[in-house]
C-alpha cells in the first residue's frame, strides 16, 4: 500500500525567513512520480513539481527549491525567504500505478501562514 | 486553452437529493478521476477511469458513483447525499506517456448536503 505522510500540519513563518516542508513516502514501487501542489486560500490546486523516481537531482525553481532522497524516501520541499504571497496549503502526492501513475496519493497537507 | 471544467462550483441540497457534478476535459487525456478534500485528511480518491466505459474503485468510494460514457466527460453521481458527504471535490484529467505523468485538476465543487 502506498502512504503519503506530512507531518508538519501547520507552520508559521515571519516574511524572509526560510521554510521547509517535509513529505515522507512509501511504496513498493520501483517505478513512480513525486509533487508538489499548492492550494491557496481561493481553493484551487496549482502544480509546483514533478519528480520521477529515477531522477535524484535536486531542483531549484526562483525561491523554490526541492530536495528528492531516495534513500530516506523523502521529498522536502524549501521556500526561501518567503513572502506572504506563499500563504497557502500544501500537498505532497505519489503517483499510483494502476493508473500508468497517473492518479495521486496525497498526504494530508502543510497550511504554511507568512505574516508580514 | 487546455483545461478541466467542473460544473457547479458552489452547491447547497438536502439529504437524499440526487445530484450529478459534471467534469469535462478538453486535452484528450485517458484517465480522469475524482477526489474529495476534507479538513485534515487531504484528498482522497473516489473513483477512476482508465478510458471510455473502464472504472475502477479510489479509496472512498462509498455513495458515489460515476460513468464515462465519452472520453471528455466523467461525471459524479451521488444517487441520495448524506451530510457525510460535504466536501470539497476535483476532479482532475491526467496522462501517462514518455514525457511522464501529470493530472490537471479542476476548479473544485463545494458541496454541502444539510
């Protein structure tokens, strides 16, 4: 069975400072896609990333960044000095298979609150 | 422009009124699925579709049903809403292929069965 876990369920930051979400997975696959999604509070989903599992490469994105470790099957997500803009709720998902990874698992989701 | 469009976006019933959440996909994807968000449980699979008239069971499937009888449209039926159903729904239109994978979602409904 595949779990997402995020443990952080919320976090509060001040402007500038930096920030780390955790995404914790397991599955049996050998084959499978990692993202992020960000949800802000006018509800609709907004793709951040896509990493495949053969791919460890870290990438950075603006003040974006994400750190994929196979070793710790973990994809931790950065912001770097955030800004309110980055309010949001956000969520971590692994492909499934039976749907040609297609369709997600997500975890439960880390509401990020910047104030000015 | 490519996009999931779910109709209504906002709806209010009553208990035991069936109501169908229309989604419509115009990227000619395979699969399309539905999800429901709740309050510290993230968003869980409903059901799938891995192409015209194949479904298979999420991981809620309970009180919901859903067809597909074209490529572009995959509605979802709840035949009597009980309150344990209000939430907020996507629906989402993905691929597989050689560039990888990715789902596009919808705008979401929010439902609220009193």
């Amino acid at each position: 069975a595949q779990k997402v876990t995020q443990a952080q369920t919320e976090i509060s930051v001040v402007e500038k400072e930096d920030v780390t979400l955790d995404c914790v997975y397991e599955t049996r696959d050998t084959t499978y896609y990692l993202f992020w999604y960000k949800q802000p509070p006018s509800g609709e989903l907004v793709f951040l990333i896509r990493r495949n599992s053969f791919d460890e490469q870290n990438e950075i994105s603006g003040r974006y960044s994400w750190n994929f470790q196979k070793s710790t099957s973990s994809f931790n997500f950065t912001i770097t000095a955030s800004q309110v803009v980055d309010s949001a709720v956000y969520f971590c998902a692994l492909s499934r298979p039976n749907s040609g990874y297609s369709t997600l698992t997500f975890g439960k989701g880390t509401m990020l609150l910047v104030s000015p | 422009e490519a996009q999931v469009t779910q109709n209504p976006r906002y709806l209010i019933t009553v208990t035991g009124k069936k109501l169908t959440v229309t989604c419509s996909q115009n990227m000619n994807h395979e699969y399309m699925s539905w999800y429901r968000q709740d309050p510290g449980l993230g968003l869980r699979q409903i059901y799938y579709s891995m192409n015209v008239e194949v479904t298979d069971k999420g991981d809620v499937p309970e009180g919901y049903k859903v067809s597909r009888k074209e490529k572009r449209n995959f509605p979802l039926i709840l035949e009597s809403p009980s309150p344990n159903q209000t939430s907020l729904y996507f629906c989402a239109s993905s691929f597989s292929g050689q560039g990888g994978a990715r789902a596009f979602f919808g705008q979401g409904t929010r439902l609220t069965v009193v």
